[in-house]
C-alpha cells in the first residue's frame, strides 16, 4: 500500500491496450519498458512512469496486460486510478482475480494457485519453501504423471472391452490381472502419500500445547517462549481460564503455542472447570504436548516432552531431582536455566512432523480428493467385480476425475470464490 518508492498498477483484459494509449499517447514495444509521460482524458499530467506492454495469450493472465510502473505516492496512485475507471470498460479488479483469470484461461491450474495463495501468506522459512514448491508446479507434474498412469490402465480396459474380437488386442485374464496389479500400485502411492502431514501444518503453524496441573509455570515458560508478558503470572491456583494461543517461529518453523488452564479434579469453580474442559480438548488435538506436571499423570499422548519446571525453586529437594530425573528437560524458565535444550527438542520433534526438505505436502481439499481416488482404485482381487472389467473401467474413471480435482479440471466452481478471496485486490 503506498506510499512506497514504486507502485505497480496492472490492467488485464481487452481494454489493456485502450489504457495504455489514452493515457500516454502511444503503445510500447511488446515486453520492454518504456518511459512516458501519463495524462488524464483532459491532458492534465498524472505522473512519468515506466510502461510495460504485454500482448496475450502468453501473459500471467493469458490476456492482453498492461503495467504501469509509478512514483508511489498515494496522490499519484489515486489519480492514475481514477484516469482509469473513467475510461469505458475499465474497472477495478476483485480480489484474487488476476490470479482467478490466470486459472481460467489455462496459465496455472488449481493446486499452483493454492500454492501461490500460500506463499503470499508465508511467513516463516518452512512456509515459503512449502509454498513455492506448490506454486512451481511440483504437486501438478506429480498429478500428472498419475493421470497418464490411469489413462493407460484406462485404455487398456477399453481396448479388452471394444476390441476384443481382434487378433492384436491382448484378451483374457491377463489384461485384468493387469489392470488390478496397476491399480494397486497407484493405490499404494497415494497411501504414501495420504501418510504425509498435511500443508495446513506448515501453513497454520504446527500446535504445540503447554499443559500441566495449577502452579506449574505454564504460564512463566509461554511467556519466556514469547519472550514478551502474554499471560498473566501469579501464585494463585486457577489464574489462567482460558487457552491463550500465540504464534511463534522456531528456527524458521511455524508453531502455535497454547498456554491452558491448570488440571485439576477438585477445587475448581464453574468458569475454572470450563477452561480444564478447553484445556484437555487442546491436549487431544495438539501436535506436540509439553507436560509440566508429574511423570505418572502425563495424558496418553503421541509426542509428549516430560519438563521438570521451576528448576530454581526445588534444587537440592531429593524426591524432586528423583522425579526430574525421568523427564525430557530440566529448566526454569524465570532463570533461562534449560531453555535452548527445550528449544532444540521442540524444533528436532516438530521436523518430524513436517514433509522432509525437497517433499511437497497436500492440502486437506487435495487429500480428500486423493483419498477418493485410493479407495477407487482399491479392490479386492479375489472378488467377482474384480472379474469384470466394465466396473474396473468404471473404477478407473472415477478415480481420475477425483484427481482431476486437485488440478481444477473438474469439480471445483463451488471453492473458487473462497480461494481467490484470499488473494489481495492486486493479484
């Protein structure tokens, strides 16, 4: 947003070139810059800007596109934008929509533009990485080389079934021995697949709970993480209610981290017991769970990290340095005793769940999509539609035009507008 030393105002459709001569007087060479002076349809001067003119269809929008490289001062952008949206036919663009035409018009496909949306949004390492490997294609040539897979099972079951009367076409049970044996192969791939952590881990940030009983120093050690005061420190059992979530970024790796009120089953008042409630349906949903209470009362949990807290407090107490003892970290987080090894514990179990570097992870639309093509590829072969190579065809079919999903080929009119809304208006 200005003001800011350049502004880039773009123009895409029929009505491109029509812009670029009303206001500078003249068409520039296609795809090289060109320095003009820019005046509105009384010939009062709105600014010296660069122009540059790009004839579709081999634009990013695959139209004709016009861009108006302009001092960035708030003044001279509103002018050149209303010299714009006087001249017939003009208008200004939606969010999203250059990216939406872009799609449309066949220059990026769904999952590339979902990728794009992401690195718009990215703000951490991990995001920019995951994002730009989505954005470049990566997931859609992989998506590819499935549907030419498919395509030739297809063709296969579709040879048996028209032509199976001629002496070149393969007949029998070896055909669909064949396409059984290549249906499980795809299967098995999207199962790997599938068994990746999701991109909305990368995107959201991975959650990564603080829990324990009252007095703990769940409080002390969010804070301490946050190096800031977000939540309120006291003696008194019962003080946090409520779970409080801030993101932070540990070696360039997004994470939620979420303080809760203290467990507890007796003692509690009403509002209390509603933040417990809050408190252990975080545990449950929690990527990775940080226990400050005694070894013997952590909740069943995947990844749990055992923190012996308030190390400062309790030095030199027998029974407690015994209990430390089986915990994943010792620390005070009022001293800094023990933070950077809790550090390095929660980075070293957070990459474990997170695509290794150079994997493309899939989102939850795109999973669901994948998971529809799995179960239609999967198919017991001893059973009698095994046998039948009309449903296997049918199967197949169906299996790639859940694939056809995740690209955008087919299906997707119902999501387009919630997915180009979170572009901003200028892309």
């Amino acid at each position: 947003m200005p003001p800011a030393a350049i502004a880039v105002v773009r123009v895409s459709g029929p009505g491109a070139q029509g812009a670029l001569l009303r206001l500078s007087g003249r068409l520039p060479a296609a795809r090289r810059a060109s320095l003009a002076d820019l005046k509105d349809a009384k010939g009062a001067p709105l600014d010296r800007a660069l122009l540059l003119w790009f004839p579709g269809p081999a634009t990013a929008t695959g139209e004709d596109l016009a861009e108006l490289h302009l001092h960035g001062g708030r003044a001279v952008v509103a002018a050149v934008e209303a010299a714009l949206a006087a001249i017939p036919g003009l208008r200004r663009a939606e969010p999203g929509e250059f990216t939406r035409r872009a799609f449309l018009n066949g220059r990026i496909d769904l999952a590339e533009a979902e990728g794009l949306a992401d690195l718009l949004a990215a703000e951490t390492e991990s995001q920019r990485v995951q994002a730009l490997g989505m954005a470049s294609g990566h997931v859609s040539r992989l998506i590819g080389e499935w549907q030419a897979r498919l395509l030739g099972l297809m063709a296969g079951a579709e040879a048996e079934l028209n032509f199976a009367d001629e002496d070149d076409v393969a007949v029998g049970e070896a055909v669909t021995r064949h396409l059984l044996a290549g249906m499980a192969e795809l299967a098995a791939e999207f199962d790997q697949w599938l068994a990746r952590p999701a991109a909305e881990v990368i995107a959201e940030g991975l959650s990564v709970v603080i829990a324990g009983p009252p007095n703990a120093g769940k409080s002390t050690l969010l804070n301490a993480l946050a190096q800031r005061e977000l939540a309120i420190v006291s003696p008194l059992a019962g003080t946090t209610r409520d779970v409080i979530e801030t993101p932070l970024a540990l070696d360039g790796i997004a994470m939620r981290f979420s303080d809760t009120a203290g467990l507890r089953g007796e003692g509690a008042d009403a509002i209390e017991a509603i933040g417990i409630d809050r408190a252990r349906a975080a545990v449950e949903a929690a990527g990775i769970l940080l226990w400050l209470g005694p070894p013997r009362e952590v909740p069943a949990h995947p990844r749990t990290i055992l923190i012996a807290a308030q190390a400062d407090r309790w030095r030199g107490d027998a029974g407690r340095e015994a209990e430390a003892g089986r915990c994943d970290a010792i620390l005070s987080a009022a001293t800094g005793e023990g933070m950077d090894r809790l550090h390095r514990q929660i980075v070293a179990m957070a990459r474990t769940l997170l695509p290794r570097e150079g994997e493309a992870a899939l989102r939850q639309r795109q999973r669901a999509a994948l998971a529809d093509a799995r179960d239609w590829l999967r198919i017991d072969a001893a059973s009698r539609e095994a046998g039948d190579l009309i449903l296997l065809a049918e199967r197949l079919r169906l299996a790639a035009a859940a694939l056809d999903r995740i690209t955008g080929q087919a299906g997707v009119e119902d999501m387009l507008d919630a997915l180009f809304g979170r572009f901003c208006i200028g892309k």
